[in-house]
C-alpha cells in the first residue's frame, strides 16, 4: 500500500505539473489530480479527466502501466503458490509391488 500510495502521488503530481496550464479546471492542484491518478492507476478510466498534452499522454500511459504491474504482481505470486500447493497435494508417486514386481501410480 505504501509504494501504491507513493506512485498516486507521484503521478499525479506530475500529472499537475504537466496539464495545469492547460487544463486548470481539471487539474487544479496535486489532490484533485490523485483523483486522476486512482482512476488511471486501476485503469478504469472514467473519462471525465484526461490529458491533452503529450507529456501528459506519457504520464498517463505509465501510470496505467504502473497500474497494470501493481495487480500483475501480486496476482503471479498468488497463482503461483496456489499452484504448488496443488502440484504437492496431486503429486504422483511411483510405487513397485513388493509382490509381483509390477509398477503402479497413486495419488496423495
């Protein structure tokens, strides 16, 4: 939560730095800018705010790409473990009849 909170302030502070001039009713300080910033950042994208400028434009495209790494993450590490703790319960083991000789699968 703190690097989410670090990169909305980021962004929207550059973002403000960016539009103001050009757009001061819809950036008119950096916390009205967050609101642009929370809304990029999960890309939603409600349209009401959104930059004209192309320095703006790059700001926006990292900020949803930002956006996009902060839920990848955290999503892959969450797959991953459920998907070892499958492997272990489901793992195959090879088993040999102390009887016969013959080989067979069972699952654990």
């Amino acid at each position: 939560m703190v690097v989410v909170g670090i990169l909305v302030v980021l962004a929207s502070s550059l973002m403000y730095y960016v539009e103001h001039t050009l757009q001061p009713d819809a950036f008119p300080h950096v916390p009205a800018a967050m609101w642009w910033a929370i809304i990029a950042r999960t890309t939603v994208g409600y349209g009401d705010v959104h930059p004209i400028s192309t320095a703006g434009k790059i700001v926006g495209a990292f900020a949803a790409l930002m956006g996009i790494g902060l839920v990848a993450l955290p999503a892959a590490i969450l797959s991953s473990g459920f998907l070892r703790e499958l492997q272990h319960r489901y793992r195959r083991s090879t088993h040999t009849c102390p009887h016969c000789g013959a080989t067979f699968e069972e699952q654990h």
